[in-house]
C-alpha cells in the first residue's frame, strides 16, 4: 500500500475526497519524506512547514464546508522561479537574495483558486540557464536514481523531488527543454505547453519568446490534471492565447488506433547513446502495436536549431535581466561610490558565471555590426523550423523522439565544456523554437538503471493529442511503477 507521498495527484485526490485521510495527515507525510530524503537529494531551496500545515489545515476546514475544489487540498512545489505571493522568489541568484514576492503568478493563483497547496521552493540553475541544475547560487541537486549523476535541468529540483516521493507533484519551465529533460532524467512526465497556452505573467524571464511553465508529474492524468488547470487566456500577457481549453483528462484512452505517428530522420543520428536508442526503438514498436501507423518524415531546419535557440535565447536574456541593476530589488552592493560602479559591483556580484556568459553573449549578437549577422539570420531561421513543423502535421499527428542523446551523466561531468552541455537540448530546443507543445514520458531504462524519456511532439495547441499518446503508451508499461532507492 503507497504512502501519502507516494501517490499521484488524481489518487491523493481521491482518498482526500473519500474521507480516507485529511489534507494534514498527506502534507505531515510529505515533510516527513522531504526531511528523511532532501538532505541526499538537494532538490528543495526553501520548504516553510509551518505554513504548509496551515495551508492544510484551511483545505480540510473547506471540505468539511462542501467545497469541491479540483486540487483541493493538494500540495504542489514549485520551481523558483514563479511568484508566489508572501513566499521568497531568487531565481537560485543571489542576485534576488532578499526578494519577496508580492503577488501570485497567474498559473499559481489558478492553482491556488482550486484548493493547491505551496510546499516549496525547487532548485534550477540560475534564471534557468543550464541542463544540469549545476548552476545554481546555493546547492547542487542530485539525481534520485543515482546521486553521483544530475536530475537535468534548468528544472532540476522539480523533477527529483517528483522522482524522490518528495513531492506529489510539481511545476517547471521550459525554454529550451527544461521540463523535459530532467523529467527523462529522473524518470517522470514533463509536459511543455504551446507558446501561450498557459500565461507567463509572474514567471520570472528567462526568453520571453521561448518560456512556458509547464507540470512535472508522476503520471500521463496528472499532467492532464494540472495543465486543465493552468490553462486559458490572460489579459496580463500579452502573449497568452484566447482559444479554448479542453477537458484534457477527460479525452484520454488507452489505445492509439488510427492515429499517425511520425519519426524525424534527424532525431536520429549518430552520437545518440545505443541504451537510449534502444529504449526508443522499443517504445515506437509499442505504439505500433497499440494502433498507430509509423512513417518517418523531414525536419531538414533541425541541424541548427541550437545555434538558432542560443543566439534568440541569450539575446533575450540579456535584455530581460537588465533590469537586475541593485536598485530596485534584491542584492544591493553598498560602498560603490557612484551609480555606475553600484550597477556594475552588484550584477558582477550576483550573477553566476553561466549566466554572464549568456549576457555577454545576448549583447555581441544584438550589437552593432553584429545583429544582422546573427540575431536577424537566426530569427529567419526559426521561421523555417516553424515552417517545417507546420508541413510535417499535415501528414501525421504526433512526432516520436528520443528527449535527449543521452541518459543523465555525471555531476561536474560538462561544466568544463558548455558546448557540450548546451548540446543536451538538440531534441528539444526546436519545439520552444517552434512554439508547440511537448511531452517527455518514460520509456525504459539504461543497464545502469537510469531513467530515459520518450518525447512526444504535437502541432500547436495539440496537448489532447500528445497527452493520448502518451497516457496510451503510459498505462500499457510498467516504467511509472519503478521507484528509485532513496532512504
């Protein structure tokens, strides 16, 4: 018989719902899970118990009230870099030491308006620039499945502390793959919404054009759950789309009949690790045998899909974090002895070595001389991958892909090397680029015992489908039952 922590959010729901237990009696478990594992793990920033059995305590008087919230009750940890009202929001930059936020982001005060609960803060790299969860100001994360390897990244904590039971479920970013791969990495599902399908007001940003938050989960149905949730329109972005939202859960089944699933070429190539290519292989034939018809199809803009993300992104970047100066917020450098050298001592302060990179770079690319070679070019480029994705959803309904060439590494093993770090999205940065939706879910392991992750690549606005894929696939294996050995 699971434990509290060890459920999903839809069965915790349910023994909540059925009077089975009390939203105190799940949270008092998970802390207890999060003090016993955490210390190993290294996924949370910041866990106010406290205040989480305060929040529980107000869920269960709300029940006991009648109230049918859809997440009521629920605990939910959430990546630091989404506001919460009253709760600390760094980034995992010591830029932003100090910092409380003063309102919810609309994804949380969504959560929020159904009963959620706020449990913690997760590890990241820093403003979410990195694939390993290495980059962070305070701590380093480790893998649940093997604590010498990373979680992935930049959502690093989310997805370990889902993997770990240290959660039951929690929420992430995607700007170039950051749900998705530590959800392949730690052996979980991560979905990364389309571009505007879940609102951005109150995400800190990273690349205003590439960022969506998305659910890291232990199963297909939650995800589903909570991006029902999340989704729809805000007039507080700009950006965020007024189409309709789906019942996602609702159209889930088991069963892929008549449904065309297609397969890059380009996603796979030489340099993929033969385990994670073997677990794939092995997933496609699956799917074939649950109804789908495979054909293989061209993404010929695929190849430069990272230099195009790293210049849009970093360009992106630096702008946004420009307004990280001293003044108005977090970490202030006090004995400069004139503005200019405040701005210049605090920034050089408080960022980390990865993200001033990324600004250096983001500022050559926008330069003078400059910004037509590079930022002009790249944008072009991405209207090709755009472009090429939008023909190859005119054939089939759904992309199957490898998430990453590789299972999760060693700690420390690309810091040396951030090329070969930033080589960790191939598969994944073009769907940011593209602006659809994504799904990593697993599909196997390595003969270390490391989780990979089948990605799942739908047209814009096509969460039903990709979710029906992988729901199908999910609930006709036994990969989401696997637990890693932490104590």
């Amino acid at each position: 018989m699971p434990t509290w922590n060890e459920l999903t959010v839809h069965e915790a729901k349910a023994s909540l719902d059925q009077g089975t237990g009390t939203s105190r009696e799940l949270v008092e478990t998970l802390l207890g899970a999060i003090r016993a594992r955490d210390k190993q793990i290294q996924g949370y920033l910041e866990v106010d118990e406290a205040d989480a059995l305060q929040q529980a305590d107000s869920a269960d008087a709300l029940r006991k009230k009648g109230h049918k919230g859809k997440l009521l009750g629920i605990p939910i940890a959430v990546k630091d870099l989404l506001n919460v009202q009253g709760q600390s929001c760094r980034c995992a930059s010591r830029i932003l030491e100090g910092y409380h936020s003063p309102y919810d982001a609309t994804a949380i005060a969504r959560l929020r308006a159904e009963g959620a609960l706020f449990v913690g803060r997760t590890n990241m790299d820093e403003f979410a620039m990195g694939s390993t969860t290495e980059n962070s100001a305070f701590k380093v994360t480790r893998n649940p499945w093997n604590l010498e390897c990373v979680p992935g990244g930049s959502s690093g904590g989310s997805g370990a502390v889902v993997a770990a039971d240290e959660a039951i479920a929690a929420l992430g970013t995607d700007t170039g793959g950051s749900v998705r791969l530590p959800a392949s990495f730690c052996g979980c599902v991560g979905l990364k919404p389309t571009y505007g399908r879940v609102s951005r007001y109150g995400l800190t940003a990273f690349a205003s054009s590439l960022d969506q938050i998305g659910p890291m989960t232990k199963d297909v149905r939650d995800a589903a759950l909570l991006l029902q949730v999340m989704a729809g329109h805000d007039v507080m972005d700009s950006t965020s789309i007024p189409a309709p939202v789906p019942d996602y859960a609702a159209n889930l089944r088991k069963d892929l009949t008549g449904m065309k699933l297609g397969l890059p070429k380009e996603y796979f190539i030489a340099g993929v690790d033969s385990e994670v290519v073997r677990c794939i292989q092995k997933a496609i034939r699956h799917c074939e045998g649950l109804g789908a018809s495979i054909v293989e199809v061209d993404l010929p803009a695929t190849p430069y899909a990272i230099a195009t993300y790293y210049i849009i992104a970093c360009a992106e970047a630096s702008a946004n974090l420009a307004r990280f100066d001293g003044v108005r917020y977090g970490l202030r450098v006090k004995d400069a002895t004139d503005p200019f050298a405040m701005y210049t001592r605090t920034r050089a302060a408080g960022f980390g070595m990865e993200v001033k990179r990324r600004i250096i770079l983001g500022t050559y690319v926008l330069s003078s001389g400059y910004y037509d070679a590079y930022y002009v070019r790249a944008q072009k480029v991405r209207t090709l991958i755009r472009a090429g994705f939008e023909k190859v959803f005119q054939a089939c309904d759904a992309l199957l892909t490898p998430v990453a060439p590789t299972a999760a590494y060693r700690l420390g093993e690309k810091t040396a090397d951030p090329l070969q770090m930033y080589l960790s999205d191939i598969f994944t940065a073009s769907v940011n680029l593209a602006g659809i939706c994504a799904l990593s879910v697993p599909c196997g392991f390595t003969n270390g015992d490391l989780p990979v992750g089948l990605q799942v690549v739908g047209p814009a606005f096509g969460e039903e489908t990709i979710l029906r894929v992988g729901f199908a696939y999910e609930q006709t294996n036994e990969w989401r039952r696997r637990k890693p050995d932490v104590r």
